[in-house]
C-alpha cells in the first residue's frame, strides 16, 4: 500500500513537472510590455514581391501611407494608430504566440464607436521579425502567386 501511495505521488509530480515546463513552453519569447508603447513606422519594404503589387493594407490605405504613422499600444490592448494625414482608427491589439514550430504574431482588430471587441470576428496578423526596447519590424503575410511574400513595416519605438 505504501509503494502505491509512494509511485502516485511521483507520477503526479512528474505530470506537474511536464505540465509547468510546458506552459512555461508556450509563453516563452517576447514578452508583452515590449509592444507598449508609442511607436513610428519609419519605413516599409517588401519581401517576395514588387512594392506596387499591394495597393491596400488593413484595408484602409496603400503600404507607404503608414510611413510616419504613429502607433500608441497600451498594456491593455487598447490602442490607436494615427496615418500622417490625420487618419485615426482605434485598435485592440494582442501578442499571438501558437507554439513550437509557428511564428509568433502581433495581432488587432479595428474597433468602431460602439463595437465590443469581443463580437469583433476580423482581423489582422503580423509575424513578428524583430522585437527589442528600441525597434520592432512586423512582416503581413500576401500571397503572390500561391508563394508566400510579406510587406515589411520597421517600427522605431518614441
């Protein structure tokens, strides 16, 4: 009885063990407090394609418009980008991490005066290139002729 009691004990640490490892796992990498902030497209180049082959991004403007853009993240997700014509859109924004193998993602929805962000089913999905304290680049996925290619944004954190 006492050996059974004994092997419980240690499978069950065992499976605490592998279940904390894994959640640590899958949280692992950019940490969340990097993106908020205040921060300024500063350039756009693309990858896989010609820069005229993408006339419109986030379904608002062309690629080059959000040069100079500006973007204020907070901690809460809450967030709006301003285009330097003015342009504001409100955003809610999260940090989309799959798991092993997968790209992580910075991720919005665009949020209008009286929507609630969570019947908001559409969105949109940048990998995230490069992130530090100072600088963040973001690649959108395009398709181009069924192969993968990416609008390139260079952030610079203000």
């Amino acid at each position: 009885m006492k050996r059974i009691i004994q092997i419980s004990v240690n499978f069950l640490a065992v499976i605490i063990l592998v279940t904390g490892c894994t959640v640590v796992n899958k949280t692992a990498g950019v940490d969340r407090s990097k993106f908020v902030g205040t921060w300024t497209i500063t350039s756009v180049t693309y990858e896989g394609i010609l820069g005229n082959a993408v006339s419109k991004v986030f379904d608002q403007a062309s690629p080059n418009a959000f040069v100079g853009s500006t973007w204020q993240l907070t901690n809460s997700g809450n967030a709006v980008y301003t285009l330097t014509d003015g342009t504001a859109q409100s955003i809610y924004w999260s940090y989309y991490n799959p798991g092993a193998g997968e790209q992580s993602m910075f991720q919005f929805k665009k949020v209008y005066q009286g929507d609630k962000v969570k019947n908001i089913d559409s969105g949109y999905r940048l990998v995230i290139a490069n992130i530090d304290n100072s600088s963040m680049t973001l690649k959108v996925p395009v398709n181009a002729d069924g192969r993968a290619a990416y609008v390139v944004y260079s952030f610079i954190k203000k």
